[in-house]
C-alpha cells in the first residue's frame, strides 16, 4: 500500500504521489460513486462499507492519485502473487510493482478478496461489521500500510464524513446478516458514534439508495440475432449480473465490448450475458444511423460483434465514429 497517503480533507484531496495537484474527484463525489458498492461487499464478505470506503478515499486521493488514474488501483495492492498486468511507481523502494486493473470495479473486487484470502487479516472478522475503529487499527497492525496514522487517518475519514452510516445496512433482514459472526466479541466502546451538533452537521448525509439492496433477478430476453441480455436498473453493476449468472467478470466485458472499460451501469443500459453474433440473422440487412454514433454502440445496439462489424464494413479501426444517414452493414 502506498507509503505516502493522500492527505485528504475539506473536500480537496492531494495526489498519494506527493504532486499537490487539487484533485477532480471530490470527497463526496467519490463516495456518492462507490458507496453502492462498498454496502454491497459488505453483505457478501463482512467487511465494513465504511472501511471500504475510507481506504479507497485515502489510497486513491479520492480516486485522483496517478496510480488509480493510470492504473484503476484504488487500494494500494502491490503485485504479490499477482500474474495480471502491472504498473510501477516508488514507493517504500525506487519502481516498486503494483497491480493494473482493467476497471475501478476489479479494484474494488480484488480489494475485497485480498482481505479475506490472507491469512494476517483473518483477526479482523473477529470484529463486528460497524466496528470501524478496530477494522482500522487492525488493518495498520497487519502491516496493510506503513504509514503510522493509517489508523487514526481512516477513523477520521469515517468519522468526518459519517461513513459508519454505511455499516447500518446489516440490519437483521439485509441481505448476506447471516455471514456475520456470531462469536465475536464486541469491543469497548467501538459502536460509540460521534455526536453530532447543528453547526458540525454536513450540509448533506450521505445515505445508501436503499432500493440499490432490494435486488431482484433479472428477466432475460432475446434480441432479434437470439442474444440474451438483460436491462439494468437503478443501483446494477456489472458485478451483481455477473455473480446472477455465474459469469466472470471477463466475459462480462469480452460480451459487452467495454473499449474504455467503464465501471457503473446506468438504468436502461443493455448488458449482454452471452457472445454476440458475427453477423445478422437477417439478409440484406443494413444499420441506417439515425444520429452520429459509435461502432460500439451499433455493436451494443444489434447485438453484433464489433471486430465482425470492423471486418464488414472496411474500418481500421473499432473506434470509429458513424454520421447521421450512414449505413452500416450487418452481414
């Protein structure tokens, strides 16, 4: 994990790489983006959303810092036993290895497994879910960060910003309360909340869209090339649709083509959950463009692949952008 964390506060953060750049992404925007998220693998591997969170704050600058840019690394992992790509930066030492994902969301994925597959974290789900503060100090005990205050830094982050209102969502009935563990011992003084005034009250709380938890299973349907896919809705993301379908998060975005790998889904978003076609079913058939639109788009739209797309239609490359009236052809 970087050794020289963002210093984030008062809605501007700084990059983790020491570049005093005022950051694009504020505090609130980035939670506002992954808060979903981290509620989400909280009720599937019981680590708290607000730690979730206030390490992706405080690893990434608020998802500003070079190595999340360039990298989609949010968390700080390093390469260990790591066979994906890779990127390199100083860090405790000059070109130090860390870990390249091809989207934030495979950081986030990843983030989640590195803590429950490595034996040194394994103290930690001895806590309760909204015991920020020993998630925090045992994370640093762990060696997750070399910097001193990693702890104190990440409970000033939650406290600040009241990132422990995440944790709630464990509420009996939630979905994934029967991971938590029964035989944890509540710590003193933990579950202690800051107290709150009208002048420290944020202008905003940031609460969890709560119909983003009331998942519900998706209907597949057919396009006219007999593909299947299914519609998003408010609160979706590729790795929920995955996990309904027992897909892997490649196939995911082999399926969907995601040139620019994008991370959130967006109500109505169409979401291939198989191979598309080469061609069209139908002969003779053309794509008449009624806007300027993208190959990618006409490829999402008709269910064809874009390479075949390329092929039939003499592009050079995949990101080509079609005019309003062109025809494309589909066969």
């Amino acid at each position: 994990m970087m050794k020289s964390l963002a210093i984030v506060g008062f809605g501007i953060s700084f990059s983790a790489f020491g570049g005093g750049t005022p950051a694009k992404m504020t505090q609130t925007d980035y939670v506002n983006m992954w808060s979903n998220v981290a509620v989400e693998h909280m009720l599937t591997y019981r680590i708290p959303a607000s730690i979730t969170l206030a390490q992706g704050l405080l690893e990434s600058a608020s998802g500003n810092s070079p190595l999340a840019t360039e990298a989609n690394n949010h968390f700080g992992i390093k390469c260990s036993n790591w066979t994906g790509e890779k990127i390199y930066f100083d860090d405790d030492a000059k070109g130090e290895c860390f870990r390249k994902y091809p989207t934030a969301t495979d950081s986030y994925n990843d983030h989640s497994l590195f803590l429950t597959q490595k034996p040194r974290y394994a103290g930690l789900f001895q806590f309760p879910v909204d015991d920020y503060k020993n998630w925090a100090k045992g994370l640093k005990k762990a060696g997750y960060a070399t910097h001193p205050e990693y702890a104190e830094k990440l409970i000033d982050l939650i406290e600040r910003l009241r990132l422990y209102e995440y944790d709630d969502k464990t509420a009996p009935g939630a979905k994934g309360t029967e991971l938590l563990a029964t035989n944890a011992k509540e710590s003193t003084g933990s579950k202690t909340k800051p107290k709150e005034s009208a002048v420290n009250k944020p202008v905003s709380s940031m609460k969890i869209d709560e119909a983003c938890l009331k998942y519900e299973n998706h209907i597949a349907k057919e396009n006219k090339n007999d593909v299947k896919f299914v519609v998003a809705r408010k609160g979706d993301t590729y790795y929920k649709i995955a996990k309904e379908y027992e897909l892997a998060m490649w196939q995911m975005y082999k399926y969907n083509n995601f040139v620019d790998k994008k991370d959130m889904l967006e109500p109505g978003d169409i979401v291939y959950i198989e191979p598309k076609r080469s061609r069209s079913r139908c002969k003779d058939v053309t794509y008449t463009a009624s806007k300027d639109i993208t190959l990618i788009e006409i490829s999402q739209a008709e269910g064809i692949k874009l390479k075949s797309l390329v092929k039939m239609n003499g592009f050079t490359s995949e990101k080509v952008t079609v005019q309003k009236g062109q025809k494309i052809l589909l066969r």
